[in-house]
C-alpha cells in the first residue's frame, strides 16, 4: 500500500489538480469535503484522538485541508498542523504547493465572488483591506515553519506551481505513487483573467469596514430595538434553567463549556483555545447549534441557554406545542410565549453573501428598471397540516419517488402561490438552477410551477415570498433598488418588526391574493415607492455594523438570564 499523502499548501494554490491527479489514476483521495477533513483534524487536536481516523483505511490522500463556513465556525487551516500528521502518520508524503504570493492574495479575495474574503474579515474582525497583509504574513510564517520542519526529508516536496508543469509533479511524486495519467493545468484564458482582476481586487479592499461611521447613539438605539423585539410577546417561566423547555431543546453552559441536549446527553463540541466551540466532523446535524453557541460565547463568557437551533420553532405557539421555559431561536409564530429571537446562523451572519455588510450591485435606478415584477428563489414552506417544510419532502421523494410526499410537496405554500401566478403578464417568476432538486422533481414525474432561471432583467418590483425560514428572503432585497413586496404569514425573524409595512416595504396577505392591488398602488404612487426604496436600504445597512449587532446580542443574552433568574 503507498503511503499517505498529505497537500499541506494554502487554498488557491493549485489544490484541485492535485486532487484530480490521484483521481485521475484512481489513487483513493479525499478533497475538502466542504471542511470535513479541518474540522476533524482540530477536533482531534483539542481532544486529543487520532486526526482523519474515520478515513484511515481508505484513503490515500489528502488535499485542501482547510474549514471556512458561512456561519459562525472556527476558520480552520488544517494544512498548519502538519507536524501533527507528521507524528500520527510516519513515512507520509508532504507536499508544500506554492505560487507567486501577490497572485495568491488577489485569488483569495475574488474566492467564491468575494464571499470568502468578507467571512474571514468578518471572523477576523477587520477590514477587508486588511487581509492582504495579514496573509502575507501568514504565508511567509507558514512556509517557513514547514521547510524548517521537514529540512532534508526525502518524502518532502516542495513545488511552485507557476513555474511547474503536469510533469514535474509526477516525477516528484514517483517513487511513492505510480501516476500514467496527468490532469492538463488550467488554459491561457484562465490565467489571463486571473491578471486582469487587479481592479477588482483593489476595489474590495478600498472598501470601510461595516459600521466605521455609525453614530455611537443610534447604535444604541437600534441594537435596544432589535433586543426589544427579540423578547417573546408573552413571558411565563414554569420551571428552572435546570428544566429543559421541550424535548429538542439544547442547552449551552458557559459555566462547564459544554452544550447538552434535554436528556444532559454531552455534544461533540470543545472549545478551542480563541474561545470558538469546535464541532466534531461526524456530526453536521450540529452545526446551527455550534453556530448559535459560538455567537453567544463571543457576546458573553457565563451563563446557561436553552437553544432551538432548527430553522423554525413551534415552541410557544400553542398547546401543542409549548416552550416550557425561555429558549432562544431563529424563527418564531407571532405571539409564541418564552421564545427569544435570535439572528439565523446561516442567513444572518455579518459577513455573508445576501446579508448586510455585503455590497449589493448597484444596479439601474428605480425609473431605469423594467415594470415587472421579478421572483427567483427555492421551493419552500409547508403544506396544510404537515409542518415537514418543502425542503425535507423534496429529501423524502428521492428516497421514494412515488410516497406521500410527492402529494405533499405542489400543497406548500411557495408551490401553490407559484402556480396561481405562473404565466402572467408583466411577471418574471424563475426558480434558482438546482440540479438535485430538478433531478427529484423528474423522477417523481412533478413539473415545477415556474421554470428555472438565473437573474433576470432588473425588476422595479420584488417578491419575497414566504418560506420555511419565514421573511429571510427579504432581507437581501431589501438592500437593492426595488420595491420589495413581502408575503406575511405569522412567521417572525429578529428583524420582522424592524423593517415596517409602508415605510420600508409593501406587505401581501397569505397567498399574495392581494397581489394585485398591491401592484396598483405601487404604479400608481412612484414618489412614495422610491423613497421606500431608500428607506429600506439605510436600514439594511446599519445591520452590518458588528459592534452594533455585539450591543444588540448582549441586550438579548442579559433579558434571557434575567427571565431564567440567571441575574
């Protein structure tokens, strides 16, 4: 058996053809695995266990060994961590991939449109202009640690990848691994894209952090705002902290650094040594919830917290459904008793593609754009009397094509407003490409209600229909140059209230029956309509500002111990 080979490298510096080269001669290797492989490495760091043991047996090779989220994770450069593999894997080979570094720092931050850069600031807590020199740093201490590390070692490579080609790598790497086929590197018109992005790159990095010139008074007074409508319309405590509010419940203990679930079972989280939890790779189902406590561990360093990390909570709503006490969740019914709100981990984090912080194209002005009204979105929300939301049928028909959720899924709410409105004059209504769930859809011989299509022309009108996350489509809208008209059904997120019918957008009933007049108005009243424009995009912007959303979740996490009898 050849021995285990390990890229140790940064990101961006030819990573994936290294990967397709053990593919491509049916070398067994793993590839990121969206983080997969960094997350288990750390964990295995702070808990002392056996890193990547889980793909011992079968694999050969590992590349891109690296974790940057969306959400509030640690952002995890496993490839640093070479002399632990070093000592759980000897005999290994190491290869350090290299490349001009100014290229590497300009390739970084257009990564994934820019979305890569902005979450690592964000994490990091700096500008985006900072990152340049950070990096450069960080890869001049990098490069120097693995060469000192690994100096005169027979099973060390050591390759730039600007000056080497198909070739080279497989005369470096064959005395270990028998390699016939060679992937080709990328073409001339990849690499002459990759000079001409310069000015974008200085464009990022010219850009203020969010939150620079917020007034220290109206941050105050936002983030009081925001606390105030996170609190639950109706507060009654039953029992203690110690009692769990419902069976799917999660508590955070700042006090033991442990999240457990209703039954005191122990999660798969430890915290690591800058404070953020760390989530062991076997258990993705854990991720909300790791993002949630990391939230609250930067917000505060005591206390206990009842979390509901799903996407949306019944709790509180009924008797059917209680909340026993307070917990904290993303998504609440409007009036639910003991729910606090708290920003989702994926749609609301600082920093992410969609969500404030993030500039929106600019785009054509208001009398510039076409009177249409536009939608692209996913099938989403529920259907009478079943609370499974549309993504979670979609799941059930790829196991069974022909089961009760192929009856289920045309009765969401999405699905059906859809339909009714599918074909009318003056509507641009276009599902976002998705492979798996077209692919579903086909084998349960379903037609999606509208067609699939990228962005369309510039609309002067948005929809925001509602969904299994409630309003979060809106918010990214909300930041553009259309009017955005937003589907109410009862659901309420930590900025429902923020954002006022009128003011900053136009509301529709359940089903949008009321689409129609809506429409009306807004062509009739163009003044009102722009200025709601502008309004909605000032206050989207001051979301962005971290110290304005710290102020804010500290406002939250105080009101909770307060409730709990914490304080």
């Amino acid at each position: 058996m050849p021995p285990k080979f390990f890229q140790i490298g940064f990101n961006k510096c030819g990573t994936t053809f290294i990967a397709r080269l053990f593919d491509l001669n049916r070398i067994p290797a793993a590839h990121w695995l969206e983080g997969a492989l960094a997350d288990d490495i750390a964990h295995a760091k702070l808990s002392g266990s056996r890193p990547l043991a889980r793909w011992a047996d079968g694999i050969t090779a590992f590349t891109d060994m690296e974790s940057v989220r969306f959400l509030n994770m640690p952002v995890i450069e496993a490839f640093k961590d070479y002399a632990l593999l070093d000592a759980h894997y000897p005999g290994a080979v190491f290869l350090l991939n290299t490349r001009r570094v100014e290229d590497w720092i300009a390739s970084r931050y257009l990564h994934r449109g820019g979305a890569y850069a902005r979450s690592i600031a964000a994490a990091m807590d700096v500008p985006l202009g900072a990152l340049g020199d950070i990096w450069a740093a960080d890869w001049d201490a990098h490069l120097a640690g693995v060469r000192a590390h690994f100096a005169g070692r027979e099973r060390f490579i050591d390759i730039d990848i600007d000056e080497a080609a198909p070739e080279d790598y497989r005369t470096a790497l064959s005395p270990w691994y028998d390699l016939p086929h060679l992937p080709p590197l990328p073409g001339a018109g990849v690499r002459r894209a990759r000079r001409t992005t310069l000015p974008q790159v200085l464009a990022m990095m010219d850009e203020p952090q969010p939150g620079a010139e917020e007034d220290p008074d109206r941050r105050a007074q936002l983030a009081t705002r925001l606390a105030r409508l996170a609190a639950p319309a109706r507060l009654r405590q039953k029992g203690s902290i110690d009692r769990p509010p419902h069976g799917q419940a999660l508590c955070l203990d700042l006090e033991r650094d442990q999240l457990h679930g209703a039954d005191g079972t122990v999660m798969p989280l430890i915290r690591g040594p800058q404070g953020l939890f760390h989530l062991a790779a076997e258990r993705p189902g854990l991720l909300r919830a790791a993002a949630m406590a990391n939230d609250i561990a930067q917000v505060t360093g005591h206390g206990r917290y009842w979390l509901d990390p799903r996407p949306a909570t019944w709790a509180g709503s009924g008797p059917d459904d209680p909340a026993d006490g307070p917990l904290i969740a993303s998504l609440r019914r409007r009036g639910a008793r003991n729910v606090f709100l708290w920003p989702a981990p994926w749609r609301h984090r600082i920093g992410n593609a969609g969500f404030p912080g993030s500039p929106v194209a600019a785009g054509p002005e208001w009398d510039d754009r076409a009177d249409i009204l536009s939608w692209r979105g996913t099938l989403s929300g529920h259907a009478p009397d079943d609370r499974r939301p549309a993504e979670a049928l979609i799941t059930a028909l790829e196991r069974d094509p022909h089961g009760p959720a192929r009856a289920l899924l045309p009765r969401t709410g999405r699905w059906r407003v859809l339909s009714a409105l599918a074909g009318r004059a003056g509507m641009d209504l276009a599902l976002i490409p998705d492979a798996r769930r077209d692919g579903v859809l086909a084998r349960a011989g379903l037609t999606a209600p509208v067609p699939v299509a990228a962005a369309g022309t510039p609309a002067r009108f948005h929809l925001a229909l509602s969904g299994s996350e409630g309003d979060a489509d809106a918010l990214p809208l909300l930041g553009g140059q259309a009017l955005v008209l937003i589907e109410e059904d009862g659901w309420e997120g930590f900025v429902t209230g923020l954002f006022r019918a009128h003011r900053h957008y136009l509301p529709l009933a359940p089903g949008c029956t009321d689409l129609d007049r809506q429409l009306d108005w807004a062509r009739a009243h163009p003044q009102e309509c722009r200025q709601m424009v502008r309004q909605a995009r000032r206050l989207w912007a001051r979301l962005a500002d971290p110290a304005g959303r710290r102020l804010h979740l500290g406002q939250v996490l105080a009101d909770y111990r307060r409730a709990t009898g914490q304080d």
